[in-house]
C-alpha cells in the first residue's frame, strides 16, 4: 500500500500515479477501569493481562472501536517489562494499525531528568528494547525469549500491525518545559537516537515503521522560529536538533538527519475546532514541511455543537492536504484517575458486576466496569453515533453496552445531558434528587414530576436547574450547615494540588490552617475548601453555585451536615456554610432576601445599617423596633427599603459622601477593578495624581470616586448600583470615609441631597 507515510522514503512529493491514501481514522484508548475516583498502580492497558478490557473475551473494547469505522487506535502507557504481542495480534486480525507510545518512566533516568542534562538515549534504548523483545518484533516466540542475546540468532520484523511509535508524547510540558525550548529539542534528539539504536541491537529489519514524537497546540514563545504558531515552533526545534545535533550538546550514534527525512512523521495534540487546526497552524505547516506527513494524536472539540460535522470536516481538510494523514479521536473514555478528564470521552465507565476483572498488579484487582455511550445534547445524539457517522463505521451493538444510570453518572452538566438523553421523567426525577442533595439540601419524599418532564425537555438547561434549586423549593429540605468537603475516594495526589491552587487564589488564609487540620490531607482540604466557599459565597450577589464552586473537578462536593457528621471527617476541620453574615451579604437586593429569610432581627437590624451607610447616610441612633418588626411582617423589598430609609428622622443625609474602597476588600482585587474602570472610557485614568499611585487603596479611591462623580454630573448614578464594584467599593458619608485611613487627597467627595 503506497500512501502517504511513505512520503519519507522518497523525499519528495508523491507522484501522480500514487494510490490515494488511506486516511487515519483512530480512536486513542485509555480505557481506566475506574467508575469512580480511583488511583491505578500502573497505566499500561495494551498489555496480555488487560485482554479482559479490549479482547473477545471481555469487553472487546477493539470490536467496539472497529464497528465505529476506525482503522487506528492510539495508546498510552507502556510498561517494556510487559507483554504486547497478543493486543497486536487482536488488533492486526481486526485490521487495525497501532500506534504505541513509550512510557514517561524511559525519560525519568539520571541521565535524562535526574540530571538535567536531558541526554536520554539510555534510558529510552533500554526501554524500547524491552518493548521489540516483548512483542514488537515478530519471527520467534518472544514469550520463550529469556535474554536479550537470544535474539541475535534470529532475523525480525516489526508486528505488520504497528504503523508509528511516538517517542515522546508532549515533551515540551515536561521535558523540561516551554520556558527552555533547546533542552527539550535535545532530549527529543537524543530519545530517538536511543530507540534507532535498540531496533539495531534487536537486529530489527524489514519494513520500519516511521517513528513520530507528538507536541502539544501550545505556542513556544522563546522557541527560534514560529514562536507564535501553536505546535510549530517547537516542531522547528527538533527538527534543528535531529539536523544540527552538536549544537544542542549531541554526538548522536546515528544518522538523524538522514532519518528524519526518510523516517519521521509529525504528530500534535489539539482540542480546536476543524477550521482552526487549519488556519492556525496546518496551512503554515504545509509551508515550511511540504514534504513531512503529519497526523493529529488527540482530537477532539468538546462543546462543539456537531461533533459529526466537525469531524467530517477535519477529514474532509486531510482528504485534501498533501501532509495532513488524519486524525485520532480523543478519547475512548471519560477517566476517573486523572484530572480533567471527564469532558473528552465517547463513553463513560459505570459499574456494573460484568464478572470481568482486571488485575492492575499483585495487590489492586478492580472489576471492569461496563461502558455507557456519552449524549451530547446539542446533536441530540450519542458520540459514538456520530464518530460512526463520520468515520463510515457500520455501527455499534448497543446490546453490548449500559444505559446511563441516574445513581451513579456525575452530577454535573455532563451527568444532566446524559440523563436528558433517556428521555425518561423518572431517571431524571433521581439525578434532580442527587443534585440537590450536592447543594446541601435532602429530598424527603419525591421530586415533583412535573419538574422532572420540564428537565426532560430538550430546551431545558443544568443551568436552569441549578436556578430552580438555588431558591430552595419547598419539595426539599435545606441545610444551613452543609459544608464543601473533600470526597475522600479522590486521590491523594489531587487533593493536594487542589489544597496548593485554592490557596493560591487568596481568598483563605492558608497560614492560618489549625495544626489538628494539618494531621493528612484530608482534614487540610476540608478546612481550606471549606472556608474557601464560605468567602466565596460573599463575593457574589447572586445564589450560591455549590456544584460549581465546590467541584474542583470532582475532589469535593457540598454535603449535607448529617451526612458528613456520620463519616470519619474531623468536625473541627469541617466549616459548615451557616446562615449568612449581614456584614457580608451584598448590600443589594440579592443581600436583603437572604438576611430577611433567617428572620433574626439583629440580622436585620446589622443589615440595615449598613444600607444606610452605602447610601452616603448615617444613623443617628439605634433603629427603632417598630421599623424592623414592619420590615418582617410586611411583603418588603429592597428597593422599598431604600425609599423609607430617607423618610426616617433617626437618619442624616445632608454629609459629605464619596465612592471609596471597602476596607475589607483584597488588594489584588481593587487592582482588577481599577483596570475595569480605566476600560470604560468614562474616567481618565491618566488624570490619577502621582501622589495617589503610593498604593492601591488611594489609586481606587481616586479612581472610583471620580468614576462615580463624573455619573452624578451626568444624572446617571445610583449609589448601589454603580459604587459597587463587585462589592469592593461603597458610597458612603465623610463620618465613616475619614476614619478608614486613606488620603483626604485622593477622595472624591460629592454633594449628597435628602432626595438622592
């Protein structure tokens, strides 16, 4: 078959009377075994003891892949001291190519990342050896093979189902990192010199597959060339090194430039749309390698609102691309043991007893969970349906497969479309249940079903059901006390780069974690999460978004009080929600609702003085009973606050006011909030005095105080509505502004009238 990965070996075009090329249309598998948060001993599931997962025996995960009309499958994880030969087999007698890859483990070798030389030929040859010893190679019983010397009496060929070997799978995130473009091209480099120098210690002969080194859709600013075009500066880069390897420190064993013109293809990783892979790297591409084939590893657009379409188009694009070979479909499946996997997968793993285990090493056996076909809403369709559709597959026995079941899919956006998919009232009646429970509340008795058809609908939205249960409907009980927790079935690992980025973004003090908090990571996540979500909570002048802001891609989850009090979790580390701080609240509309909901008049009163001073008044004394007990029994609202506040003789409103920074708020934030004013064009930032720039505080008072005197002139201004500034500003009287240490030069007060 002469297509296009032969391009190489002829270095030149192809000639007119080439067959047309057999496009690659792949799949990349990964198929974890976890329905839920799980940590895998090791990740090679291409390996003889996974057969249960892809073969005929199991779950024939490769049938699946082959009724789907693919022709490649991509993978990941290699352990060289496993056996491959029989997935091979399977995979050759399906007529299937293969794309393997080598394992991370090859380049983590003194002489490679111990060192920081990145010098990895070592590590990758004695890798890769293992690999042509344990399957790659054909002609002998590899399984009988016991030493590498054994196979020099033979002569072998690579197994005819292997069509590329990725070298390395996005060096430049971690080898060592864009910031120094030279020591990943060089660690590149020098891994293929390892694995050219394996093939001839294997005495490998016959048709070589060409090998290919997959970057990602990042650009690579300090890169040489290209430093603007996703993927291509770093392919520049290596390519440099393969041709001028003294440059990067190399004195490589064999011919790199000679193989790179007769044996390399390109790869990349990509989550864009069709036309954007195109315009913003292909057509450049074509350019500067006419005659290197390319192929996309990863592909895959989550979001797009026709999956089919796009990928017919992006097919469509390689049909008629002299590089372009096609692409691989990311991925198989939505992941449990790793982060941010749960939006790429065509299906989702649910448990299920199938009988079928997978024994990951001596001490973890996991029951393979069956598959569930992922519903993408906007097709109105399955992924697997319309991968089918555009790669001309004859279509998947849905016998073979799970419907998605309303007690186990992830409450999420994602576990909501796949609900709306089954169009059944009652399933989603018991995922609306498991969602309000994730936003602290607990369904007693049924969820009405006239909301459940309403969900059910194919206009309805998660969005639209989070707005339902954040006015906390009567049908549900709801509990002050539920708290964001930590799932303790997540991974350590996770937890504790979830615990590093919250308390990165500041909006808990993290040198203040108790040191009972600080025995394991759990306790830690369930303090910093917690007190996270509670600051959060006050950030907003809107409903609380719990399945947003306590999700951390699935490590946490609000929870119910009675829930989380009968588990392990240490209580003094647990920080429940609690009824809502009047000091706190938005003085807004939003704010007033959820002080008057708890009926406290201290509350109240707290919450009304404060509204009074955003106004730019002042309460001469303490606020009369009768006005708070008018408030709680009459249908009140905020704006009708605001007009009985000025009729009241126990208030003054003839001061001073000026728009002025809350003193509570972060400096980080005002800084933000400065750059948005200046964006508006109705203030010239240019006019802030130097004597103001000595800190934030007095550039945001000068700042916003003229923003909002310049409104007043115009006839625009409203106190709440526009000195507000995601509540990190308030218009209030000189009385209060003068003691908040900011300087007199830098207020910009304005007239205040009774009427205002």
């Amino acid at each position: 078959e002469c297509g296009l990965e032969f391009l190489q070996l002829k270095g030149k075009k192809v000639a007119a009377d080439v067959p047309a090329k057999r496009l690659l249309k792949g799949v990349s598998y990964g198929p974890s075994p976890f329905a839920a948060a799980g940590s895998l001993h090791q990740n090679d599931f291409f390996c003889d003891k996974a057969k249960l997962l892809w073969g005929d025996l199991g779950r024939s995960d490769l049938r699946i892949i082959k009724a789907l009309g693919a022709n490649t499958v991509r993978l990941y994880g290699n352990d060289p001291d496993l056996y491959h030969d029989d997935f091979l087999d399977h995979a050759h007698f399906l007529e299937l190519d293969v794309i393997p890859g080598m394992g991370d483990a090859a380049y983590d070798v003194a002489a490679c990342k111990g060192s920081g030389n990145y010098s990895c030929a070592e590590g990758v040859k004695d890798a890769y050896l293992k690999n042509l010893q344990r399957g790659f190679l054909t002609g002998h019983n590899i399984h009988g093979a016991q030493h590498a010397e054994e196979l020099t009496e033979h002569t072998y060929k690579y197994h005819p189902s292997i069509k590329y070997f990725i070298v390395v799978n996005e060096p430049e995130l971690k080898l060592p990192g864009l910031s120094r473009p030279r020591d990943f091209a060089k660690a590149i480099a020098s891994g293929i010199d390892g694995v050219l120098e394996a093939e001839k210690e294997a005495q490998a002969t016959g048709p070589l597959p060409n090998l290919t080194v997959t970057f990602s859709f990042a650009s690579c600013p300090l890169c040489s060339k290209f430093g603007n075009i996703p993927g291509l500066g770093q392919m520049w880069m290596m390519r440099d090194a393969l041709q001028n390897p003294e440059k990067y420190g190399l004195s490589p064993k064999n011919d790199l430039k000679e193989f790179f013109r007769t044996r390399f293809t390109y790869s990349f990783n990509s989550g864009n749309p069709s036309e954007e892979i195109k315009s913003l790297l292909l057509d450049r591409y074509t350019e500067e390698f006419p005659t290197t084939p390319i192929f996309v590893a990863e592909y895959h657009n989550p979001g797009n609102k026709n999956t089919e379409r796009d990928l017919k188009n992006i097919l469509s694009i390689a049909e008629d691309s002299s590089v372009l070979l096609g692409i691989s479909f990311f991925e198989f499946q939505n992941r449990y043991d790793m982060p941010g996997h749960l939006i790429w997968g065509m299906f989702d793993p649910q448990a299920k007893h199938t009988e079928l285990f997978f024994h990951i090493s001596e001490d973890q056996v996991v029951e393979i969970p069956c598959l569930t076909p992922v519903f993408e809403k906007s097709a109105w369709k399955t992924i697997p349906e319309q991968i089918t559709a555009a790669f001309g597959g004859p279509g998947l026995d849905v016998s073979n497969l799970c419907q998605p079941r309303p007690d186990q899919v992830i409450v999420s956006e994602h576990g909501f479309g796949q609900i709306q998919g089954l169009k059944n009232a009652t399933a989603m009646q018991q995922f609306i249940k498991r969602v309000a429970e994730h936003m602290g509340g607990y369904v007693p008795d049924e969820v009405p079903e006239s909301l459940a058809k309403l969900m059910v609908n194919p206009y309805a939205t998660f969005a639209h059901l989070e707005s339902l249960l954040a006015d906390h409907p009567n049908w549900a009980r709801w509990d002050l006390q539920a708290s964001c927790v930590v799932d303790q079935r997540s991974l350590k690992s996770d937890v504790g780069h979830k615990i590093g980025y919250v308390c990165g973004l500041g909006h808990v003090d993290c040198s203040k974690i108790p040191s009972e908090c600080k025995g394991n990571v759990w306790d830690t996540a369930n303090w910093v999460l917690g007190n996270h979500f509670r600051e959060l909570a006050y950030l907003k002048d809107g409903p609380l978004t719990p399945l947003e802001d306590c999700f951390f891609d699935g490590v946490a989850s609000f929870t119910r009080s009675t829930t989380w009090k009968m588990s392990d979790r240490k209580s003094a580390c647990v920080i429940p929600l609690g009824a809502p701080d009047p000091n706190k609240v938005f003085v807004s509309s939003y704010g007033y609702n959820l002080v008057m909901l708890t009926q406290d008049v201290g509350k109240i009163e707290t919450f009304v003085r404060r509204t009074v001073n955003h106004l730019g008044g002042m309460a001469l004394e303490n606020i009369p009973d009768s006005f708070l007990k008018d408030l709680r029994t009459h249908d009140s609202n905020f704006q009708g606050l605001i007009q009985l506040l000025h009729k009241q003789n126990w208030t003054q409103w003839k001061l001073p006011a000026a728009c002025v920074p809350d003193p509570t708020a972060k400096a980080g934030q005002l800084g933000a909030e400065i750059g948005v004013i200046c964006g508006k064009g109705v203030f010239n930032c240019g006019a802030i005095p130097q004597s103001c720039k000595g800190s934030v505080w007095d550039t945001a008072s000068f700042a916003f105080g003229s923003f909002y005197k310049l409104l007043q002139e115009r006839g625009l201004a409203d106190p709440i509505g526009n000195c507000s500034f995601k509540g990190m500003a308030l218009y209030t009287s000189s009385a209060l502004y003068s003691g908040y240490n900011y300087s007199s030069e830098c207020i910009v007060p304005t007239h205040v009238s009774a009427s205002s």
